[in-house]
C-alpha cells in the first residue's frame, strides 16, 4: 500500500457533485431567498455560529418544516442547558420520516432488509410501512398509550423495530431501545428508570451462525419494570417460546389484524419542543447509565442537516449504517427516508461468514451512503479484502467512518482498495447530541486523518488549561453554543444537577465533551481520544489514537490497547497492551520494533514502558476500546465497577485485565 501521511489530500468532489450537492442547494437558496451570500463552506460555518437563530430558522424553512402554530422564539434566552427551542410550534418526528409516502409512487421501495434470521434480502414498500405505522399506532391509542408514556423495545435492527419506533412516536409517546445481546441488568439497569408502559421485544436472536434464546433474561428484564402492563411478543427466534409475565403478551402479528387506516384517517401527535421523543443512555461504565431525552424538534432538523449536508444523503440515497438498537447510531438510520431516499437494514454479525458479508449486501442493494467503525475496515483490511475489486460498488459515494478516529492509513486503504473516487469521511459526535459535533462536507477536500470542519451550527473550539480557544495545540473539545438536539433533560433529573454536573461542572455555560481535539488553522481536526484516557507522559498530553495508528501499520499486531496511570511517588506507568495476529506471540525482537516506531514515528514519550501480550483487546459492544476501564483497573478499582460486562462485546477479555491488576497490585 501506498505511504499515506497526516494531512495528505486524498478526495476532493468533481464538479458535478458539487453542483448536485444539497449544501449548494442550499447557499443558492440563502443568496435568493435571504440576501446571504457565502463563498465556502467556512462562511457558512461561521454565519451558522454567529448567528445561531438565523441559522436554525433557515434549516427550518428550506426543509419545510410540518408544524402548527408559529415561532415565538427560535432560541429562548436561558443559557445552556435550559434553553429551549422553536417555541410556540409543535411538530411530529415520525411525520417527517413519513412525510414521502405518497411523494412518488407508495409501491417504491423504502426499506431493503437481511438478517442472519432472515437470509433472504426483502423489501417493504413506502406504503407497507406507514400503513403499518398507523395500525400499529392506532392500537397503541386504542391501549390507553398517551403522549409522554414510555414505550421501551428488546428488539433488534430490523424493520419491525422502526415500525414499532415510528407508530411511538406517532403518538407522542416516548421511545427507547435496549439491544437483545443486552444481558438483562443492563437493560434493567437502563429501563427501570424511565417507568415504560409497554415493552417490545424479540424471544430470541441468532449471531454468527448461533441461536441465542433471551426468554429467559426478557422475564427477568419484565420482572423488574412493574409500571408494564403489555408485552408485545415478535416470535423472531422460532422455537424460542415465550418469557414469564404477570402482564398481557400480544403477539405482534395480532396488532395488524383488521382493516387498514388510511392516511386521511389519521393524525400524529404534534407536539411542543420540550416534549420528549426518545430516551438514549450512556455507555454505563460508571453508574447508572444517564438517561438522556431528546425532542422532536431538535432531532429532525438536526437529522435533516446532517443528512443533507454532512453525508450529502439525496432523493436518491440509499443508507446503511451496521449498528445495532444500543447505539445512537440505529436513531439515525432514519435520515435517508427523511430525505425521500432508502434504507438497509441488517442484524448479524458483520463479518459472518466472512468480512465479504456486508460488501455484498451494498452491491446487492445499490447503498450510496455506508456508515461503518474503522475497526471494522481494519478487519476487512487484515483479510486481505479488496472490495472494489471483488464486488460493484459503483453507486457507492460516501462512506461514514465513526465510532473511533480513522488513520490515515485506513482512509488511504479505502481510496485504494474500495473505490478511488469516495467520498471517505471520519466524523465525530455523541449519543448526547444523537448527531455528528465535528463532520465534514464533499465542497471540502478531505485530508488523512483529519476531520474536515466542524458541523454547521456547531460552535466547537479546543479549550486550553486557561478555558482558552487554541488551535495547533490539543486542547479540551467544546461547544459554546446551544444546539437543537442537545438533551432537553436527563430523565429523572428535576433540577438539572446531574446534567449540569456531567457537562458544565468545569466550564459552566459551556458544553465540555470529554475529547481531546487539535484544530489546525484550515478548521480541520484530530480528535485523540477520551480526556479521562488521555495519556499523561511526565506531565505532557499524547493522544492514543497516535499510538494506535503505528500499531495499525504493524501486521503482527492484531489490536492493542494503552493506558497511563499516575504512580503515588509522582510517577507515571504507560503499560502497552498487544494482541497478536493469528498464529504469532511477542518476542524480543517484536517488541524492539515497536519501540523503534514509536520513537522514530512519534516520540520518546510515545514509548510506553512495558509491552504485553494479552489474549483480546476489551471493546464495548460498538467497537470502541475499554481504555477508562482498564485505567481504572490498573489504578485499584474492582471490575465490577468500572464496567458492565452486559456492555462488553468480549467480557472474558476484562477478566484477564482484572487478574493482571491486581498482581500488579500485590
């Protein structure tokens, strides 16, 4: 492969597709329709963080917002986080994802679906899918479901799961969603906080070619949540059976009986902008997980946004994202129907039978917009796939790469071995904001391992130990403006203590992510990992994905992970984790290339002062890396309370990690 370098060009859009591009669209409609005339996408950016309400109103006209009433206030003057948004209108999310139904013929498709369940790629129609939206909805009203209820799902990515979402919604009532591979105190760690009325849920699910019966933790999960009086039942997993419940259970089949509701019958709920739409939790690995609300005003425009100009999604999209109903993620794959386009859904193990299993799913499907982990590239990389060369991806034009940073090795291995001429884009955001903070856009070129620019309305900087804007230098990430899809409230939260304690204890009245960032003076940056990883070398900041990335060129080396810990003499401990690809075992000479590359490529202070083998790499159930835990481990901590192994794709990795501290520890 050919040397890639931080920085180096790899992409820059032709002409064409800047003309085509829905931010062009968009600067065209602001000059004639606002008298607002912009040059890039940096002025852009600048008139969306300068003028926040002018912004925001703009997004609200030109994707036509549905609602009733009239704006009283695009942003009320309370500061963050009590501001609130759009008031005096209200509005309806799973109107919006609906809204194309009849924008064409209904009989095109809307949702293209597999599972390891389900081998047989299928397809469901625009019409298919709100007619069984306002079934379902309506038999929830006809339950008694109110707008506010909570409506929770055990249920995986699969189009029952979004129907279920959609007719929530649809209603006003307040959704969340739980992942089946969730063990149950995971999930009851999460639903027993928001009280649901009613829950969704599969009896089972298969995974790498295995079945997995969840009957068992489903009764334990229902056992815990006594505000449930319904269990709505999809037999997913035949065979399975059914779970033990004091409540009513409904097949799910059984809420489809009778006739159809046609569209003039029906009216969603629109409702004001502090109204809860969905409830997304935190990763848990301290407590419990923080439950975080978000509206229906902010998502929508946030997603029509993001979709439009940061991952240049059209009428004629076709998203897939692999993600599962435990990440924000799986709330986003809505972005492509909010856009006239279509979605694929999957739900399986991504590289069963092998890494070629989602390639050929795209070329199958026609997907335009891919977003997928590095980790996940890394994988297909180390096999030695090629997918350009082995599958047609000629309607591929954007891949998403999110979850962790992406070297510049990955990003130069996709423009040779996926398709030259991509649109590659590594972008940063949180399940906070269920959205993208630092993003990109194709009128931009993009560089090896940097993020192109902040997300338009996003007003992000890197902070210095002097709460300082710096740039060149890595400092802390943060907002310093409101944005639509912040959290309205933590649930359960009256008084905003925890919310305020989580994200404005050390700047108050600016919003601290927890990232460590370095700007360069284009607006690109390098995101270099979690503030509390953040390696701490005699008393100077280096990042892990820097360490990660030499690791990532070496083809001995499987995964790694590092930490640094502050020893109690003042000292300091920067252990390297290593596993090693198939086959091989550290030795001396192992372990003397690496520091050589990690001195020559990075720094002395890169240099960790002891190289491990271990048997896996702990990641969480999205693929990142369990540095915070791991630290925390190593600093005394008990397993069992730095991290739910219910959220470990890998617990018995932990488990080797806990049995090393504490010899460590004497």
């Amino acid at each position: 492969m050919t040397t890639i370098t931080e920085g180096q060009e790899l992409w820059r859009a032709t002409q064409v597709r800047k003309d085509r591009a829905e931010t062009t669209r968009f600067l065209d409609w602001l000059a004639t329709e606002k008298g607002k005339n912009f040059s890039d996408y940096h002025g852009l950016w600048r008139w969306s963080v300068e003028d926040v309400p002018g912004f925001w109103r703009a997004i609200w006209e030109f994707f036509d917002i549905l609602h009733d009433g009239e704006i009283d206030a695009v942003l009320t003057a309370d500061p963050m986080p009590r501001q609130r948004w759009f008031t005096g209108t209200a509005i309806n999310y799973a109107e919006h994802v609906l809204r194309h139904e009849m924008a064409g013929d209904p009989a095109r498709t809307m949702i293209e679906h597999m599972a390891e369940a389900r081998p047989e790629l299928a397809h469901l129609s625009w019409a298919e899918i709100a007619g069984a939206v306002r079934k379902l909805a309506t038999r929830l009203r006809d339950m008694g479901l109110e707008p506010g209820d909570r409506v929770v799902a055990y249920m995986p990515n699969i189009p029952e799961t979004f129907i279920a979402m959609l007719a929530t919604t649809a209603i006003g009532a307040t959704w969340s969603s739980a992942a089946p591979e969730f063990g149950a105190q995971t999930v009851i760690d999460r639903f027993s906080q928001i009280e649901p009325k009613l829950v969704f849920a599969v009896n089972g699910y298969r995974y790498g070619g295995k079945d997995f019966n969840r009957t068992g933790e489903l009764g334990h999960i229902l056992g815990h949540l006594p505000t449930a009086d319904r269990l709505v039942l999809l037999d997913y997993l035949p065979g399975a059976g059914a779970p033990a419940f004091a409540g009513e259970t409904l097949a799910w089949e059984d809420l489809f009986t009778g006739p159809d509701v046609a569209r003039g019958d029906f009216v969603y709920t629109r409702v004001p902008s502090d109204h809860p739409l969905w409830i997304l939790f935190s990763s848990g690995t301290t407590g419990l997980p923080k439950p975080i609300v978000q509206g229906h005003h902010g998502i929508v425009v946030e997603h029509l946004k993001s979709a439009a100009f940061h991952l240049d999604m059209h009428a004629d999209a076709v998203q897939f994202c692999y993600s599962t109903t435990g990440w924000m993620v799986w709330n986003t794959l809505m972005m492509g129907p909010m856009m006239n386009g279509r979605v694929v859904l999957y739900d399986g193990h991504p590289t069963y039978p092998d890494a070629r299993a989602l390639w050929q799913l795209m070329a199958e499907t026609g997907v335009t917009t891919f977003g997928v982990s590095p980790t996940f590239m890394s994988m297909v990389r180390s096999n030695g796939i090629r997918p350009g060369e082995e599958f047609d991806l000629s309607a591929l034009e954007t891949i998403l790469l999110t979850g962790s940073p992406a070297t510049p090795e990955i990003l130069g291995w996709i423009h040779e071995a996926v398709k030259s001429d991509i649109y590659a884009t590594s972008q940063s955001g949180g399940t906070e904001f269920c959205s993208g903070l630092l993003a990109g856009s194709c009128l931009l070129p993009a560089n090896a391992g940097e993020i192109q620019a902040p997300a338009l309305g996003t007003d992000a900087v890197a902070f210095d130990e002097s709460a300082q804007p710096v740039v060149g230098e890595v400092g802390e990430l943060v907002i310093r403006q409101p944005m639509p899809s912040m959290p309205l409230f933590f649930w359960g939260d009256a008084d905003f203590s925890r919310y305020i304690d989580s994200y404005f204890d050390t700047y108050p009245g600016i919003w601290r992510h927890g990232d460590r960032v370095r700007f360069n003076e284009a607006g690109g940056s390098y995101v270099l990992g979690r503030s509390d990883a953040t390696l701490n070398r005699f008393g100077v900041r280096i990042g892990s994905a820097e360490i990660y990335r030499t690791m990532e060129a070496m083809p001995e080396i499987a995964d790694s992970l590092i930490v640094c810990i502050e020893e109690a003499d003042g000292g300091y401990y920067m252990p390297l984790f290593v596993q090693m690809a198939p086959g091989l075992r550290l030795t001396e000479e192992i372990e003397t290339e690496i520091v050589r590359r990690l001195r020559t490529e990075r720094s002395p202070r890169h240099v960790p002062d002891v190289i491990v083998e271990v048997p896996e790499i702990p990641t969480t159930l999205t693929g990142k890396k369990m540095e915070v835990p791991v630290r925390r481990m190593l600093l005394g901590e008990d397993a069992d309370r730095v991290a739910s192994k219910d959220a470990t794709r890998n617990p018995a990795a932990l488990d080797w990690f806990a049995v090393f501290a504490k010899k460590r520890l004497g």
